[in-house]
C-alpha cells in the first residue's frame, strides 16, 4: 500500500476508535480519579504534591485512551495497567523536572504539521559513547517530555480533532552500526514504549546506508507487524513529496530555516528543578556535537570516520585533513592494538629479561658445581625412565 494511504487509513482509524470511545476513557479517568488514586496514595503515602501530579496524569485523556487502547479496550485490565505505570512513574519520574535541551532532537514549530496534522520531530541519531545504563534516565525524562508536548499541543489547539502522535524523521547518516547498543535498543522497545504507548504514527528513516538497511531486514523479523509498518526508509525526493517542502527544514530538501537556526525550545510550565546527574550527563552528550567546532577522537563513538580525526562544525561532522590519511588509520589501529594487548605486553616485557637472567644464573651455576649439574642429570633421567 501507498505511504500516504497507510498512513491516512492509521490515522482515520485511531480518530474513530477515540471519538467511539471518548466516554469510557471518561468514566475510567473518574474511576482512577476517585477509588484508585486514593488507595494508591495510602499505599505508598504519599503527600498532597504527589497526588496533584499523579492527578494530572489521570487527567490527560490522550494518554489514558492510549493505555486503554493498549489493552484492546478492556477495562479492567487497562486500570491494572494504569496502576502500575503509576507506581512506575513515582519511582522514575518524580520529583518532575523541566524539559531537558535535548541535543540533537528537533520538534518543529507547532504549525508545521505532516499532511494529517501531526507534529514532526527530527532526531539525528549518534553513537554511544557510555555503558547503556547511563542513558537509561535520559531517555525515560524525553519520553515524559513527549508526552507533556503533545498534552500542551491539544491544550492550546483550536482545531476539531485531537493530536494523538507525532510523526519522526530519524536520520541516520552519523550512526554506525558498531555504535548501535543492542541491549538499549530491547530495553526501549520491552520496558519504555509500553511506559507511553501508541505517541509515534511513522518513523521515516533518511540518509540511510545499506547497513543500516541491512540491520532493519534483521530486527524486523522479531518486532511486531504492527511496529514494522509504521517505519519507512524514504530517499530526499521521497520525504519531501510526502511533507511537501513547507513542512521540512532547509537540511532535508525543504522551506523552513536550519535546524540550528531554529528557536528554543520553551520549558514545560510546573515543573521543579533538573537534578545535577541528568545536567551533567545532557553536558557529556552535548559536548561532542555542540555548534562550535570541537575535535572528535579517533576512536570515538561519536566519530562516523572511524579511524581519522574529525571536528564538529554546526553539528555536522568533518574529516579534520578533509581526506581519510593511511598515517591516520594506521596510528588509530596502532592505539586499538596496545588497549587491547598491552597488559599481555608489558607481561611478557618483564618476563624476557628475567628468563634470561635465570638462565645465564644457570649457567653459571652448572660451570662452578659440576658435581650438581651431574646429580640434575641422573635426577632428570629418573623421571623420565
């Protein structure tokens, strides 16, 4: 089927099964309002703080008609499911924070909207550089910032019908396939999706390769159908005849300015400070793809020359001689080389010069006792009869 008629179809059927079903996420939302929060609050003990955020969640009608649709429109077990994303969040989330600058995530400006009036997010994927671990919150704080963007977005809108998804364009030109985290990426797709369900129409994969092409015909023999429908690897000319050029930046064929020149983003109202591990870890990130050139290593994650020196200029990376130097490659492959084998060097490097020590010391030891080196001999013999 056509993308544009794909995505049309989703994109009817997921307003109808909202319209039809607006007054059970109303009755359910009173239910969890009135008899689960308060069961959960005594649970957990919570104060009068805690139980105006969790009360705000409830309140997002897009979200819980998400969760609900998640469980197939099933009551019951869409407040079990709701139960425990509530109890999760209390333990991931909170105390809330403001919205991070998240380096290298683009939502456009509000009135950019694909053909079926979605918002669009552009995210440039790079490399990780640290264990999976360390972006674990980083990634729990942007799926809530998601969320709250799209709440705020049918907040504000005066339109008829309401924005339930956004729509990704994931470029993938500075990710290599060696940087890929396969244990991050099943964390996502297990634990944090199902956390904030039903948030993403399409993703549409641009400046791909044919390894990355070859890893998506990999992974998409073990996600849902449902998962491998909505990603769409899509050439220039194929993005900009879906978008037209009024809904893309100027990097990806279109009218509106730069990525880089676009406005800040605004902080989500109500929130509390950001906590110094999330600050410091967003500066680690965003230091290596700042505006400013910056020297690249090497052998950094966030290299895609792997090998050759680069620098960032205005995020976009660069080979630092403006070619890919034999000299460059061998030295990175000489410092690969001793990370890997210089304990087993430097053993051995001491181990040399002391088996030669020992054996002129034995040497030395057969000429001035003859008498030994004669009994060694007969010692040796019987061993080996």
């Amino acid at each position: 089927m056509d993308t544009r008629l794909l995505l049309q179809a989703n994109c009817d059927r997921l307003l109808e099964q909202y319209e039809a079903n607006m007054k059970v996420v109303r009755e359910l939302q009173s239910t969890l309002i009135e008899d689960v929060l308060p069961s959960l609050a005594d649970e957990l003990v919570l104060d009068s703080e805690q139980i105006a955020w969790a009360n705000q969640y409830l309140e997002d009608s897009q979200t819980i008609f998400q969760l609900l649709r998640r469980e197939n429109f099933t009551r019951s077990f869409a407040m079990e499911s709701i139960r425990k994303n509530l109890l999760w969040r209390f333990k991931k989330l909170w105390p809330p924070e403001p919205e991070l600058p998240l380096t290298r995530v683009y939502f456009l400006p509000p009135d950019v909207r694909d053909p079926f009036g979605r918002p669009i997010i552009i995210i440039q994927a790079i490399g990780f550089k640290n264990s999976s671990d360390t972006y674990i919150p980083l990634l729990i704080r942007a799926m809530e910032q998601f969320r709250l963007r799209l709440k705020t977005l049918n907040d504000t809108s005066d339109q008829g019908f309401p924005v339930l998804q956004y729509i990704v364009l994931f470029d993938v030109k500075e990710l290599s396939v060696q940087n890929l985290s396969v244990d991050l990426i099943s964390w996502v797709l297990r634990d944090l999706v199902p956390r904030f369900p039903g948030m993403l129409a399409a993703v549409f994969i641009v400046n791909s390769s044919w390894a990355h092409s070859g890893m998506w015909n990999i992974a998409k023999r073990v996600l849902p159908a449902s998962a491998v429908s909505r990603v769409f690897f899509s050439s220039p000319k194929e993005l900009v005849a879906f978008f037209t050029p009024a809904s893309l930046p100027k990097d990806y064929g279109g009218s509106i300015p730069l990525l880089y020149s676009l406005a800040s983003r605004p902080a989500t109202p109500g929130s509390a400070p950001s906590s110094p591990e999330l600050t410091k870890l967003h500066s680690d990130i965003g230091a290596s793809t700042s505006l400013s050139p910056a020297h690249i290593s090497p052998t950094s994650s966030l290299n895609p020359f792997f090998g050759y020196p680069a620098s960032m200029d205005r995020g976009s990376p660069l080979l630092q001689h403006g070619r890919r130097r034999k000299r460059d490659l061998f030295h990175t492959l000489a410092v690969l080389f001793w990370l890997r084998w210089r304990r087993l060097i430097t053993t051995c490097l001491w181990l040399i010069p002391l088996v030669l020590a020992g054996r002129l010391w034995f040497r030395k030891w057969l000429l001035l006792y003859p008498s030994g080196a004669f009994l060694l001999r007969n010692w040796w013999e019987s061993l080996t009869m």
